[in-house]
C-alpha cells in the first residue's frame, strides 16, 4: 500500500546514508592505516595504532568494533584480532536535553531565507520529541484528525517490524500542524534533505548563538526530561 512504499523509500535514504557513513569512516586518517595490510594478516598493534590515533574517536571505536565483528561472523577471521578486554573503553560526551530557552532563542534567530518550514520543523521536534529523521518525513497521512492523533513508524526500529510512535494531538501540536502543507510531506525541502545536513543546519544555528552541548537529537533528551517531570510512565 501507499505507507508500505513510503517506508521502502524511507529505507532506502537510510541505505544510502548508512553507505556514505562507510565511505567517510573508511577514508578517515586512523582507518587509513588499516588500507594497505591484508585482512588475514592484521594483528593486535595496528588494531592498537587505529584506536589510538590522534584524530580517532569514539566513531572509531565503534565502527572497528563493527567492522571486526562482521569480519569474524563471516568467518574470514578465524580468531578476534584484539581481546574484548583489550579494547579501549568508548567515552561518550556528556548529553543533555536543549533547554525551552534554549530553543525559543534558536527559533528567534531563524533568518528570513531559511524561513517557516524550519521553525515549525524545530517546533514539532520540541513538541513531539521524534527523531530528526523520523519528524523530517512526516506527511499527512499520518495525522488521524478524527481521533486527534500523529502516528508515524520509527525508521531505527525497521529491522523488528517498524515501531510505532502515537501521540496525542494537544493545543500547541495542533496550532504547528495547521501551519503546515495540507497535502504530502509536511517538510518537504528537509525530507529531501540527509541527517548530516540537517544537523550541519543546526549547528550553524547554535554557533550563532553560542549555544553549545546540543544537536538535533536534544529535542529528544528534552522532551524525554519533560515526561519523566510530569511521572509520565516509560
């Protein structure tokens, strides 16, 4: 059906993003060091120079982990290159949720040329505390006016059958939903968009501002501190 081939096309974008990830993770300088040495033949000191790199971090970390796993369920290495014990812990920065200040100064900034659909982007995000990727992609088909509902399936959850993500429709939801598109994607310049240049559109924000400690994501964090004051249940 039609949200069946939505949710293909949005599998797709994620295919091809997560393909990009690979490309910029491979030609990173710590991986390079990896380029020239046969698979077979890596061993535990080079493993060592990629994870200490002086430009590598906790991506690092976490795609030679993946990388080395895959390469061991494959069965094209016979025993793990580096000990689960010997891996240098990943230290993740602090994160913390975009505070209500925080954003109205965001939203008070957004110049003329970036215009309406990037406010109400930022305050559907704050409203409904979606994932950039899962809010960019919403269109009208997920709105139920007659039980005053916004239901929309979460891509990260894809590969378990498509979690789904309902929400009430309230006062403040329903006056952002009204400034939006009657017909089709409700963002439709940011749909077409990928997760890092809207981030990179964030961030250009913050800077701005000298809003520092947050990204996209952090209208989830917040909204997430919010429900949990209000004894919301997990």
């Amino acid at each position: 059906d039609v949200l069946e081939a939505k949710a293909c096309a949005y599998e797709k974008l994620n295919q091809v993003a997560a393909v990009k990830r690979w490309q910029k993770v491979c030609s990173s300088d710590p991986f390079q060091l990896l380029g020239p040495i046969r698979l077979i033949e890596t061993d535990s000191d080079q493993f060592l120079a990629v994870l200490h790199h002086r430009r590598a971090g906790v991506s690092t970390n976490t795609w030679l982990r993946v990388l080395h796993n895959y390469a061991l369920d494959m069965g094209w290495l016979l025993a793990p290159v580096l000990p689960k014990k010997a891996w240098p812990p990943i230290h993740y920065k602090d994160k913390r949720g975009i505070t209500e200040q925080e954003h109205q100064r965001i939203l008070a900034d957004i110049r003329d040329d970036e215009g309406q659909e990037w406010r109400c982007y930022l305050q559907l995000l704050w409203e409904t505390g979606g994932a950039q990727g899962d809010i960019a992609n919403l269109n009208q088909d997920r709105v139920d006016w007659e039980q005053e509902i916004l239901l929309y399936r979460r891509a990260k959850t894809k590969n378990s059958g498509y979690e789904f993500a309902k929400i009430r429709i309230g006062e403040n939801l329903r006056v952002i939903l009204d400034q939006l598109p009657a017909r089709g994607f409700f963002f439709p310049h940011l749909a077409k968009m990928n997760t890092e240049n809207r981030s990179r559109r964030f961030r250009r924000s913050c800077e701005r501002l000298g809003i520092k400690g947050v990204t996209l994501h952090s209208y989830r964090y917040a909204w997430a501190e919010r429900a949990a004051k209000a004894d919301v249940p997990i």
